[in-house]
C-alpha cells in the first residue's frame, strides 16, 4: 500500500533526525538549534507525519478492522502522538537536553512498534478487505521547508544512536506491553484467527 510505503520512508528519515537530535543533546550542539528541531518535530513530524496517521489511515483502520480505538495499539500509538507533541513544544521553549535525549528514544521505539507490528498487521488485515489503497495528501509549502529543515540538521549532526537503547521487532520489546496494551495478537486476533495460528503452528 503507497499510503504504508510513504510513512516507512517518512519513519527512515525522522528516525535519522532523532539520532541528529540526540548527537546534538549528547554533544553539546547549538543552542539555537532546539529550536530548529522542535520547528522540524512540531511541523514535519507530528503535524504532517503524526497527523496523517492519526487522520487518514486509522480511521480507515476502525471503520474496516473493527478494532477499538480507545484501548490497545490504536491508543498506544496515538498516546505518544500527543506526549511526542507536548515534548517537542517543551524542547521549544527550553531547550533541554535531557528532554531531547526523551524525544529520540521515544521515536525510535514509536517507529519499531509501527514498523514492525501495527503496519504489516494493518496491511494484510485490509488486503484480505480488499482495501488496496488510502488516499493521501501532500506536504504544504511549510511541511515542505520543515523537512528542508531537517535535512539540514542532518547534514550538521551526524546521527549517534543511545547505546543503552534497545531496539527491535515486535510486541515484548514495546514499553506499553503488558500493562498498556496486551500484545496486538490479544488485542486483536479474533477466534478463528488464533484457531488458524494454532493450527499451523501444530503441523509445523
Ligand atoms: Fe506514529
Ligand atoms: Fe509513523
């Protein structure tokens, strides 16, 4: 699906301005680049990226899964829509480093558990629906030059990964499971689905 295609490129590129940021944090970059970064996070990430996900695929997602949006990975995800928003206005207006180093780590796992879990279990569900594609839009002007605007940060902070930060596929790694969210398998999987996996798991 284009749509999916399109936030996986967009994920490569805000994953790449996250290690940027946490260089910046760690190294004791510009001052007065806080404030480019949260323009970047505030702008490109949550009001283009973020925004679509939360406007464009998951309703589409509720309406033809039937899945809950209150409870589970819908909400997990869209949860640190918002906590992402009210940090990158935080670093905005402070310019912390410790909040930084809080905005990286959380985008990468954001982008893991998207990734790795909520996209190809959204994919395959709508294809079996016979949902092919959901319709998008483009940046604006202003998108456009935030992203710009990352590049160039980019260019500045060559991007340093947390070496304390786990990464990975899956639900066990993510930090909302198990007290947040049971596992998409639980949350989601109805009956047959899990008749189905057993079934197979059984024979091989
Ligand atoms: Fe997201
Ligand atoms: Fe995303």
């Amino acid at each position: 699906m284009e749509l999916l295609e399109r936030f996986e490129e967009e994920h490569e590129f805000i994953d790449s301005v996250a290690g940027s940021l946490y260089r910046w944090a760690e190294e004791g970059g510009d001052p007065e680049d806080a404030g480019r970064f949260a323009r970047f996070l505030a702008v490109f990430a949550a009001g283009f990226h973020h925004a679509r996900e939360d406007a464009l695929l998951i309703p589409v997602v509720v309406r033809e899964l039937e899945v809950p949006l209150e409870t589970g990975p819908l909400k997990v995800i869209q949860d640190e829509h918002r906590l992402l928003e009210s940090l990158s206005g935080e670093l905005g207006r402070t310019g912390d480093r410790d909040v930084a180093r809080r905005i990286a780590r959380i985008l990468w796992e954001h982008i893991d558990k998207e990734n790795t879990v909520l996209f190809p279990e959204v994919e395959e569900r709508l294809r079996r629906l016979g949902v092919r594609e959901i319709d998008d839009r483009e940046p604006s002007a202003e998108e456009s030059a935030a992203r710009e605007l990352g590049e160039a940060l980019l260019e500045r902070y060559q991007p340093l990964e947390d070496p304390e930060h786990m990464r990975g596929a899956g639900c066990i790694i993510c930090s909302a499971y198990s007290h947040e969210c049971r596992g998409i398998e639980a949350e989601w999987w109805n009956r047959w689905e899990w008749e189905d996996h057993l079934g197979r798991d059984h024979e091989g």
